[in-house]
C-alpha cells in the first residue's frame, strides 16, 4: 500500500474538521424545545456549488416568506463556506430560531430550522413592592411578553434584574423562581414567582470625622434612619441604595449651606449581617474649614436695571458661604428675566476661593440668551372638550413675550378644571427660529360627570337612596348641569341647577338652581316641627384675581312650617303665632367673597381657604333677617408624612327692623284623666280675644332675632358645624315642649374650630387618609350668651377614604369638655356623602 506523505495525510484530517465549522450539525446537548433530528441529507462537500433551489424544514408558526427574507442567498447564488456561515448567523440573529443547519442535496439547499416557542402566557405572583403592571412593561421592553418569542437567556436576564432591583429597595432575601411550562404547537407559558422577603433593617449609622456638628443634626433630614419607634409607620429604617446616594448628596450640601467649601466624602461601607436583615452604614468625611464670602459681584446683561435685579440677590459679602443662597439667588434671577420673555436666561456662578484667608468671591454672571415671544400655543389630547374651555383658561398669549409665571399659572388652571386625569406641558423650539416657541398643553381626559344611582347610609340620616345625573363639562362646552332626587329618613329632595361659567369672555359665571323639599326635624336631632319648602335662585360670580372670586345669589324661596304646640318646642310656636302665618316668603340675596389657594379640592397639602358671606332676607319677606359666616382653612405641610390643618368656622344672623308682638287668648286645657299624666295639648289661641268669651289667660307672643329655622347647629361629623365625639346637632341652647319634650333649637352665634394632623403616607393612595384630631365648639342663643368657658372639646382618629363606591368617613372620638346633657357618640360614620 503506498503510503501518504504527512502534509496530504493533514490535509484529509482538515476536511471534516473544516466543514463541521462552517456547516455546524444540530447540538446534542440542545435546548428542550429542540426539534428531533431532519432525516439524513448528503453533506456539504468541501468547495462550492450552485444552489438550484432552497428549502426550509422544521417551520411551525414563522413563514418561509420570513426566512427566505433575512436569508441571504438566493437561488442561482454560488454558495461557499463563507456564506453559508453568513447564512447561518443571519438566521439566528432574528431570534426566532433555536437552531439552525445547513445541508445539502444535490444542488438544493436545505435549511433546518428549530423555532423558540411563543410566550402564550406570561405570570407574575408575590410582588407586592413592585406593581404587576410596571413590571409587565418593564419586561416588555426586553422581549419578555405575551405573544413573543421564548428566548430562555431573556428570562435569565429578567431573574437577574429583578434580584438587583429588590436588592436596591433593601430587599436582599428576595427569591426569584421562574418556571416554564411546555404547550402545544410550540407555546409556552411563563411564571415568575417572587418571594420577596423583608427589607433589611438599618440598625446602626456610624459618621467618622465630624467634629463641629452632632450626627442627629446632620441625619435630621435623611430618608435613611435607624429603627425607631416611628419607623412602622415611616418605614424610614429600610436599607434603600437609592435612598442613602441622596442621604449622601444631603450629607455634602449639610456642609457646603454651613461654608465648608473644603468638606470631603472620604468613604462610605455598608456591611449586612450573615441573616441579612440588618445592615450598618458608616461614612468617613473631612469637614474641613468655614468660608465667608468676601464679595459678591453682578455681571453681564442683566437687560433689567442692574439695580432692580440686585434686589433678587441675597448673599452678601460677610456672610458664610452657602450654596443654596447661591442656588437660590440664580433661581430667581433666572425666573425673572424668564417671566420678561428670557426663556433660557441662566446665571454662572463663579467662585473665587482664597484658602489662605478662608474667604470665597462669588461672580454671578447673567446671560439672558435671546428674548423668545410664543408663536402658538396648542392642545393636544382634548378628544371631547373644545379648545376654547381650554384656551379660555390660558394666561399665556400667542404672540406675546415668554413668560413662565404665565405657563405654570395656565397649567394649574388646566389642572383645576377637573376635566383631565393630567396635564404636561412643553415649549417646541420653532424650526429655524432661535426666538420663538410653541407652547403645547397635553391632557388627558376624564369623566367628568355621572348618573349615580346610589344608597347611601349615616347614623344621623339612616338609609339615604339618591338618584343624580351631574356633567362638569356638558357637551365639551364647560357649562356644569345637575338634575338630583334624594329620599332619607328626614328629607326628600328633588334640585335641578345650571351654570355657564365663562357668560362673559371676562369671566363672570352665571345659573340658576331650583329645589324642592320635605324636611322633617324631629329627626335630625333637633325641634320636633317639619317644613315643605322651595326656591328659584340666581347665581352670579366673577373672578377678581387669580385666587379670589366674589359671588353673588339672588331668589325667592317658600317655606311652610308645620309644628303643634305639646310636642314642639313653645318658642318655636311662639314665633310662628306672633308671625301670624305658618309660610315664609322669602326674597333672598347673598354676596360672598372667597379665596382659594389649596393644590387640590379634595386631598390638599398645603394652600388655604377663607369665604365670608352675607345673606339677607330683603324687605318685604315674611321674616325680616340677616346671616353672617365666615369659613377658614389653612394647610401646613410638616414633613412629607405630615400636615397639619388649622380651621375655624364662624357664623351670626339676627333680625332687622321692629320685633312683632301679639296678644293671643288661650282657652284653659282639658284636665287630665285618671291614669294619664300627660293632659292633651290645649287648643289652639285665638286672636283677636272675642269680647264675651271668658279666657283662661292671654299670653303676648313675640317674634324677634334670627327666624329659628336659619339657626346654626353644630356637633356631630358635618363640616359646616363639626365636633366630632357629640351627636349631630345637638350642641347649643335646648328647649322644652309643653309636654316637656327637651330638644335642641340652635341658635345665632356659632364658633367652631379644628386642629387636624393628616398622615398622607400610611396608605400608598391619594384617595384615603388618616388624621388625629381636636375639635371644639358651641353654639349661643345670641351673643350675650357667648361664654368661651362652655366650648365643648373632642379629640380623635378619623379615616377618609374616597371609595369606588362613594366617599366614606369614620372617625372615633373622645369629648373632652361636656355638661351633663350633652348627647355624646364616640363612633360616627357616613357613607355616600361629601367630606
């Protein structure tokens, strides 16, 4: 046999090696969702050929349409092994395939293919810190979601992400467990199942080098704190990698507002314990030396006089250096060459730091850029409300000069519509103009009516069922109407209102409201008599500034009063005798003034609200009269996790003009019978006294001061007069019946007033809160009865929750000033009705 020189022997020992390489066979260790082997095919030969023909095995779901489209070559190509390894890697860059191979028959092309399985269904359990839904987009973003591709490295990925993302919010317990389970025709569905664990603790905070301030006023205003007796509710012991980088910027503005300009962060450790639930941070820091400034100077074009925008400047040679008085100074210079149309004014600030002297000159140099005027201002997302409801608001003008004071002003405007979920706004440079934007307003629209069909319930009014039909933005046009029908225990209503607020392009808003009701008082907590009444009313308002408004009211109401002498109150019948007539017409006028600064209507943080009226029942109405109130509300922002509000509701009416007196004769009352106590009520007076006729008495009844029936109540949960911890409407004067009924009747003089302290952060809502509370509160017949001494007080918990099924409140009070015949009730609740 003739033997092989070696160099031809390493060459045949190449060929299969070679070919492997470029034309790889189907891996036998391969991924469970591989294909079994294609039938045997005749390898490709080392060399090239023309390909006559191509044809794609294996195909499920995808198309040959899609291979023959990232595949490149094409028939009549010459195919070598350079191409085809091209080939090869241009299929599985798609990441539709699993698998790919090459193969050869004859002159025909064979392309294998193994395709990844399609996510039919992809499931997440245990996350409670990170919602379903932002972890559903965020996985999305990767290719991992419903209807994509199976790529098992993408859920390797996504484990990891996941894992370093509870690991930030100091969750280092965190499982992640994905599991994958086979369908038919090549699906899958995917679940990830969290076990998040508890966050580690932070247990000890170590600061090394600060010799001039204690730790607890440096950490004063950090997120991250150890475990306190507080920390259950502000969570503020939880180990958070984002939370300790701001501590740490927190750490070296501490310094820099105090003047030291050389304080330095020298290093920073966080060590866990072998359980990981506690973690210990300590940070070593170089505090250095305190500066002063030894000049402030104002350069470049200021475009104000340079005298005027030194007013803006509030640091001053002498002082300590402080870099949030500089940040501040540069702000407001900023804001006001922006508000002049200097939309992208900015300051440079430019320190000089002598360390010798231990001194800093600060240079604030202006560059007001060029003055920019507004080309077009526009909406976008306004699908139902026209543009002029929204325009109308605006004030920022098309073709006026920049101003961001106006910009921010419209967009709260926007916002305080209640038409939109929100509202963003951009300025859009115009394209080949360095002097002019576009603003544009994006909102995003909300219901803003309802038909309600609703049943309601409150220890005061039982069972109430109310029907409404309201729109705050009828038909797009911003005009609000309301058709309601209310039935309670002790009312039946029916209304009927609308209003245009914008009648006039200036501003002035103009409605009418009618009503009509059946209200029974003997079971509203007060005088046992029942009224039917109703009115036509004229309602006016005009805008005064951006915060103040005046409004006026102009009606005609009836009022029919049904009460008995025995059950009601004498005083009561007493006024409705002098009057002579059990109906009061009424010709009604107020004007009122109210101011509003509050971020939000329901859930304000911070902002106040103050409203004083005046309603007169004019001449010529049955009862002559007049009422005052007054309502104040401010809120103070503590902290993040707490807000106080401070209020006080006040109010005083009495009559106008002559009181009216009348004699009436009164016929003695049957004597009571054996065994009935109670003697029947005697019969009505009759007026004048008949001559002739022998009365047993002749009583002079008079009607003066404020009609009872406007008295002011307070007591119980409503806010007009609320005392929590006292049943409703039952504080103030009481007053018997001839069967010695004793009810409350209200009275002229009402003083209420409340401290609040809201937690906006126990719930992870904005639609519920808690507060702690100090009520106090009275009612006076008239103001010389006043007596501050006999304020009644309560303190408690209450929980307001805005439901999808209605707003509810509860509150739990304890009164802390009573008199023997107050009606206490520590446990109050409405539902369905307005906080």
């Amino acid at each position: 046999m003739t033997r092989l020189p070696p160099r031809r022997l390493l060459a045949l020992a190449l060929v299969p090696a070679l070919s492997a390489t470029a034309f790889p066979a189907p891996a036998q260790t391969a991924s469970p969702f591989a294909l079994p082997a294609p039938a045997a095919t005749a390898p490709i030969l080392p060399g090239t050929f023309t390909v006559s023909d191509i044809r794609v095995d294996g195909l499920q779901r995808i198309s040959a349409g899609t291979v023959f489209t990232y595949l490149p070559v094409e028939r009549g190509d010459r195919l070598d092994r350079a191409r085809a390894a091209e080939a090869i890697r241009a299929l599985y860059k798609t990441g539709f395939f699993e698998d790919v191979r090459l193969d050869r028959q004859g002159d025909i092309l064979v392309v294998t293919v193994v395709e990844r399985p399609a996510i039919n269904k992809l499931t997440l359990v245990g996350n409670k810190d990170i919602k379903t839904d932002d972890l559903l987009k965020g996985l999305a973003d990767i290719g991992l979601a419903e209807g994509e591709t199976f790529d098992r490295m993408n859920l390797d990925r996504v484990t990891q992400e996941l894992i370093r993302q509870y690991n930030n919010r100091g969750k280092y317990n965190v499982v992640i467990t994905p599991a994958v389970a086979r369908l038919d025709r090549n699906r899958v569905d995917v679940t990830i199942d969290v076990k998040e664990g508890k966050a580690a603790n932070i247990r000890h905070i170590n600061l090394i080098g600060n010799e001039k301030f204690d730790q607890e006023l440096i950490t004063d205003n950090w997120e991250s704190r150890e475990s306190n007796w507080m920390s259950w509710y502000r969570r503020d012991d939880q180990y958070s990698r984002e939370k300790l980088s701001g501590d740490l910027e927190k750490l070296n503005a501490f310094y820099l507002d105090r003047g030291y300009v050389d304080f330095s962060l020298d290093s920073t450790q966080v060590e866990i314990s072998p359980d990981k639930r506690d973690m210990f941070i300590s940070a070593g820091l170089s505090e250095g030396e305190q500066y002063k400034l030894s000049k402030v100077e104002l350069t470049g074009d200021t475009v104000l006089p340079k005298a005027e925008v030194e007013k803006r400047v509030i640091v001053k040679p002498g002082q300590v250096f402080s870099r949030r008085l500089l940040d501040l100074t540069s702000d407001a210079i900023s804001l006001t060459l922006s508000n002049i149309g200097y939309a992208f004014a900015k300051v440079d600030v430019l320190p000089e730091v002598d360390r010798a002297e231990r001194t800093v000159g600060i240079t604030l140099n202006v560059i007001p850029g060029p003055r920019v005027t507004i080309r077009r201002v526009e909406f976008k997302g306004n699908t139902r409300t026209s543009d002029e409801v929204l325009r109308r608001e605006m004030r920022q003008f098309e073709g006026s000069w920049y101003a961001q004071a106006a910009i921010d002003r419209s967009k709260v405007r926007l916002q305080r519509l209640g038409y939109f979920e929100t509202v963003d706004v951009e300025n859009v440079p115009v394209p080949g103009s360095n002097d002019q934007v576009d603003v544009v307003y994006t909102v995003k629209e909300t219901t803003s009516g309802s038909f309600m069909f609703g049943v309601g319930y409150s220890q005061l009014s039982g069972v109430t069922t109310s029907v409404q039909l309201s729109e705050n933005n009828f038909l797009g046009t911003g005009n609000r109407m309301s058709v309601a029908a209310q039935r309670s225990y002790y009312q039946k209503r029916y209304d009927f209102s609308f209003i245009n607020p914008y009648f006039t392009d200036e501003g002035m808003s103009l409605g009418y409201n009618l009503w009509w009701r059946e209200f029974d008082y003997s079971n509203f907590n007060v005088a046992q008599y029942s009224t039917n009444s109703g009115a036509a009313q004229l309602v006016m308002g005009l805008p005064i500034t951006e915060w103040d408004s005046v409004s006026a009211l102009f009606g005609i109401d009836s009022n029919e009063i049904l009460a008995f002498r025995g059950s009601s109150p004498d005083e009561i019948v007493d006024y409705i005798d002098a009057i002579g007539n059990r109906t009061f017409h009424t010709w009604r006028g107020q004007l009122a003034w109210a101011r509003d600064t509050r971020n939000d209507y329901f859930m304000p943080s911070v902002g106040s609200y103050q409203r004083i009226s005046a309603e007169v029942a004019l001449p010529g109405s049955t009862a002559e009269y007049y009422k005052l109130e007054y309502e104040y509300s401010r809120y103070w922002p503590l902290s993040p996790a707490l807000i106080l509000r401070t209020g006080v509701n006040l109010g005083y009416g009495d009559s106008y003009g002559d009181a009216v007196t009348r004699d009436l004769c009164y016929t003695p009352p049957t004597p009571p019978t054996t065994g009935n106590p109670n003697p029947p009520p005697p019969p009505p007076p009759s007026d004048p006294c008949i001559a002739g006729t022998s009365p047993d008495y002749v009583k002079t009844v008079t009607a003066d001061g404020l009609p009872f029936f406007e008295n002011f109540y307070a007591g119980g949960i409503s806010s007009g007069g609320r005392v929590r911890g006292f049943v409703d409407n039952t504080l103030g004067p009481r007053a018997a019946s001839a069967f010695g009924f004793s009810r409350p009747v209200g009275g002229s003089v009402k003083t209420v007033g409340s401290l609040e302290l809201f937690f906006p952060r126990l719930f992870d809502t904005k639609a519920a809160r808690i507060s702690a509370f100090l009520d106090f509160g009275n009612v006076y017949r008239d103001w010389a009865d006043f007596d501050a001494g006999l304020l009644r007080a309560s303190t408690g918990v209450a929980l307001l929750w805005r439901s999808p099924m209605g707003p509810i409140s509860i509150s739990y009070a304890i009164p802390l000033r009573t008199e023997p015949f107050d009606e206490t009730e520590r446990l109050q609740f409405s539902f369905g009705g307005q906080f």
